[in-house]
C-alpha cells in the first residue's frame, strides 16, 4: 500500500514545491510508481511537471468537489516520471465550495484511498496556508514532510507547525506524524544557517534528514522548462540531493517495516 506524504509549511518561500516535483522525479528514477497531487491554486507544481495549467481538462478541483473519479483527473507520465493531479486558480474555489460539504476535511482521503495501492508513494504540494486545501492533505496523509530554511525565525515557526500537526492529528488523522524535517535553500558559509541546523538537529535528533538541499542556481531554473531538475541537469547539486534524499526516505521507509515486522512477530 502506498505511502502518502503531504509535504507542507504554513511559510512560503521555503523551497515546498521545488521538494514536491523533484522528490517526485528522484522517486520515480528509482522505479518507484509516484503520484504528485498539486492542491496550491497557484499550479506551480503542475507546472514543473511539464503540464499547461491552464490546458487541462480537470484538476483537485474536480476531484475534490465534483468527485469526478480519479482515472478521470490523473495525468499519466509526466515529465518527471511520476502521474499528477494538477491544480489552477480553480483550485482556490475548491476551498468555497468544500464549505458546503459533508465531512468536507476527509474528502481527499474517501477519493484517493481506493487507489493507493497502485502507488508506492504519493506526495501532496500543500498550499502555504493552513486552510482546508491543507487540512485535507493532512487528513489522507500517512506523514508530514516539512521543508525549512535554515533562517532567524524558523525555529519558532516550526514549532507553532508541528503544534498544528498535533491538534489535526487529534481531529482528523490519529496516525498522523512527522515524515521529517528538511533543510532547503542552504548555503554552509552562512554561520546563521549552521547555527539554525544545529539546532534542529538538537531539538529533532533522527527527525532532521542527514539530506541538505542546497542554494542551487538550476533549481531555480527547471521549472520555467517544465522539467524537474534532474531531467534539466541531472550533474546539478540541486538534482543530485534530491535524488540522496529519495534514497533516505527510502531506507528509512524500509526500517520502519522491518521494526513494524519485528513488534508484530
């Protein structure tokens, strides 16, 4: 059964989908099947993803309020590698109209939970808000993966975060948890930076991954070629970290297995 991650930040700027669209790709380059769903009416993960937002004939929109079924929504073999469900402007009326509805926190979950099971992972690109879009991101997810500079005020909006993951959990999602925290946008001459991540590793022990993403000038330029970074210049520092990330998560998915095995036996 898949594994669902939402990937979010009440903050903006913080390197959130650039983490979406290139963990993605790095995941689906392993021969993992991925699912990428965009729920941030900007679209720009649809974007990254090589998708025209404004050419597509159904997006979460759809999804989320028409419940149109989800063979109907995905977008099969992006540029990345990975099937999305993309998002435009429409997106934010998503949130208008979810208002109206029954269990409306859940309803992500009752639409992406039959097919999970065709996927090994899937990642959910939250709106930098905490807003409906993202309580229903929460609600289906297995985990929250945080992208984070390494910045003055970071500490403290982190722990308002993971504060607010706390009472969703106790509303909505009971098994919800931390995937793990993530260092973006980060450059070692910076004594800040390294005064943050110090920090965080002394505050977050094993939730901090080894995994730095640094400041990386073709990060910042795949997306305006509709490719992830790793399908843009593969050599890039940037696409060469995301890639060590995939391959973290995934060892660290597989020693949870294992210990889940281990308490069960």
């Amino acid at each position: 059964m898949g594994k669902i991650i939402s990937i979010a930040n009440q903050k903006g700027g913080v390197g959130k989908t650039t983490t979406a669209v290139n963990l993605a790709a790095s995941m689906a380059a392993t021969h993992r099947k991925v699912l990428l769903i965009d729920l941030d009416a900007q679209g720009n993960a649809t974007m990254a993803s090589g998708v025209d937002k404004y050419d597509v004939d159904a997006t979460a929109y759809e999804l989320l309020v028409d419940e149109v079924p989800f063979d109907k929504v995905v977008i099969e073999e992006t540029s990345g590698g990975y099937d999305l469900i993309a998002a435009n402007g429409d997106v934010t009326a998503a949130e208008i109209k979810l208002m109206e509805v029954f269990a409306r926190e859940v309803r992500l979950r009752n639409m992406i939970y039959p097919i999970r099971g065709n996927y090994d992972f899937i990642f959910i690109d939250c709106p930098p808000a905490l807003n409906l879009l993202t309580i229903n991101a929460m609600a289906a997810s297995d985990s929250v993966l945080v992208p984070m500079q390494c910045e003055y005020y970071a500490l403290e909006g982190l722990t308002a975060l993971i504060d607010t993951i706390g009472k969703l959990a106790a509303v909505v999602n009971a098994d919800l948890k931390i995937e793990g925290l993530l260092r973006t946008m980060f450059d070692p001459r910076n004594r800040l930076a390294n005064d943050v991540s110090d920090q965080l590793k002394k505050h977050f022990g094993e939730k901090v991954y080894r995994t730095v993403i640094p400041r990386n000038v073709r990060l910042a330029e795949a997306p305006s070629h509709g490719k992830p970074a790793m399908y843009y210049d593969k050599y890039s520092n940037g696409a060469k970290a995301y890639l060590a990330l995939a391959g973290e998560i995934i060892r660290r998915d597989e020693m949870e297995k294992e210990r889940e095995t281990e308490i069960h036996e």
